[in-house]
C-alpha cells in the first residue's frame, strides 16, 4: 500500500523542486541527464548536478532500477540515449575552450543546464563568466534552482542570468548592456536544444553576434534534419518527439542539411570545425 501510494503521489506532484519552473522539454533533459548517473559505466556520470534538481519524490522513484527504466521507455524513442550522448559532447566542448583559453562563456536556452555550476572550480581559476540567456520564466526557476542546490545557497559570482526572449530581442540588448561582458573576449556559446524552436531569422541573428567576437570564439549547438519538419515518420522516434514538443508549446520551426551548414558558416565568416554527430556542429570564428 505505501509503495502504490508513493507511486500516485510522484505521478501528482510538481515536478521542480518547491514547485518553481515552467513545464518544459528542459525537465526532460533534467530527468535524462538524472538516469545517467544510474548507469554502470561511471564515465557518463556527467551531471551529478541533475538529481539534485527533481522533486524528492521523483529522486525516490529513481532509485528502482524498474522505475529508471520505465521513465527512459516513456519518454520518445531514442531520446536517452541522444541526450546522453549530447550531454557528453558539449562537457567535452566546454572543457575543450576552457582548456584552449575561452575568456568567457554564453549559454544560450539556458534553462536547468548545470555547467556553470559543475565547472565552477575551472572557471573561477580562470576567472571565466558565465552568462546563462532564456525567456524569463526559466531563468526565474533557474534562480530558484541554484539557490536551492548550490553549497552556498546563493548565485556564483561568476554566473549572470539574464532573461531574453529570441525571438523578440538580439544578444546585443541584453548582453552589451552587461558591463561585465565583453565582446572583445575569446568566447565560447554553447547552444543546445534550441535552434530546431527558433525561426531562421533568429538563428542568424545569433551567428551575426557571434561573428563579432575574436578569432578562436565559438558556437557548439545542435540541430534536426530539414526532413523531420515535413516527415517525422521518418525518423526512429521521430512522431512522438514532434508531437511531444506541441504538448509543451515549444514547437519544432527549424531544421538544416548538413550542407547548408556549411554554407552558414561561411557568410558569417566562420567555420565547421569538427562535424562529430550527425546533428551537432561546432562552427568556429576565423580571423577577420
């Protein structure tokens, strides 16, 4: 009886913890980046972070190696695994700039994303900033968030939340406003799970903004194929992820062939630098 009870109740409560957070395909990415921790190759534990930001209801649920694997079964097919494996590469990518001198960094969509936090320590050596960008629900619950969980229970120095909506204002109004940002700084923007919600023009207005910083910033995002706006079918997983995303009112606007990457690329006066997934770049800013 107690444990048919806990099950309703973690299948009633809400979601974030304290009840703050608006409902979005980010949880998601919470709750995926939550059940790698569970896995036995301890090299994917990457975002120890993740657990830390569920109800206590769903950290008890995640306990239950039948419940772990129920969740990751409900969820579209294939996203644990595309989200693990996206999670791993942009760590990589973030500790690569670090490693190659990036004097700040941009993460754009922010929502629950816990890097700032779990490179804390590299960051503040190098006396890195970070400045995390949503629509300001989610950096209200991001706010929320890190006060909850941080060891200090405040925000970092070194992280600055500021809210934007992509569609109706440009990186330049919100982040040259900014007096401790600087465009004249190696940069490194990391951009997942956010282009395929946004419309092209808002895309290139992003790669606009990048463009002006100095040679060795970068961009690394992630993006869908063109095909999966007309035919989701076609895709293993696909239809349940296209309509998933109309449940949340973050509907899919944009999808590029790889080429047109490239092409991207080059009228920004930029580069591909190392194509590794299929529906991942990382383009870099060449000399001016």
């Amino acid at each position: 009886i107690i444990a048919i009870s806990l099950v309703i109740i973690s299948l009633l409560v809400v979601r974030l913890r304290g009840g703050v957070g608006p409902k979005s395909t980010g949880y998601d990415v919470v709750l995926m980046r939550a059940l790698m921790q569970y896995e036995e190759d301890k090299s994917i534990h990457r975002d120890y972070i993740a657990p830390k930001m569920l109800s206590f209801y769903s950290r008890f649920m995640l306990k239950f190696g039948f419940w772990r694997k129920k969740i990751a079964e409900k969820q579209s097919p294939g996203l644990y695994p595309l989200i693990a494996c996206r999670t791993i590469w942009f760590d990589d990518e973030l500790r690569s700039s670090i490693s190659n001198n990036a004097e700040q960094v941009v993460v754009l969509g922010a929502a629950l994303d816990s890097r700032a936090m779990r490179f804390e320590s590299d960051m503040k050596q190098k006396k890195i900033n970070t400045f995390e960008l949503d629509l300001p629900p989610f950096i209200d619950a991001k706010k929320s968030q890190i006060q909850h969980i941080h060891p200090h229970h405040h925000i970092p120095s070194h992280i600055f939340l500021k809210p934007i909506d992509f569609e109706k204002e440009t990186l330049e109004d919100v982040l040259l406003s900014d007096p401790n940002y600087k465009v004249t700084k190696r940069t490194a923007f990391l951009w997942e799970g956010v282009t395929m919600y946004l419309t092209m023009d808002a895309i290139k207005a992003v790669l606009s903004f990048v463009q002006r910083h100095p040679s060795g910033s970068s961009i690394c995002f992630d993006f869908i194929f063109k095909e999966m706006l007309k035919n989701p079918d076609k895709f293993y997983g696909g239809r349940k992820t296209y309509d998933a995303t109309r449940g949340v009112d973050e509907k899919y606007n944009s999808g590029f062939q790889p080429e047109e990457l490239n092409n991207l690329a080059q009228q920004h006066n930029m580069r591909i630098k190392n194509p590794v997934l299929s529906g991942s770049r990382v383009v870099e800013v060449l000399p001016k």
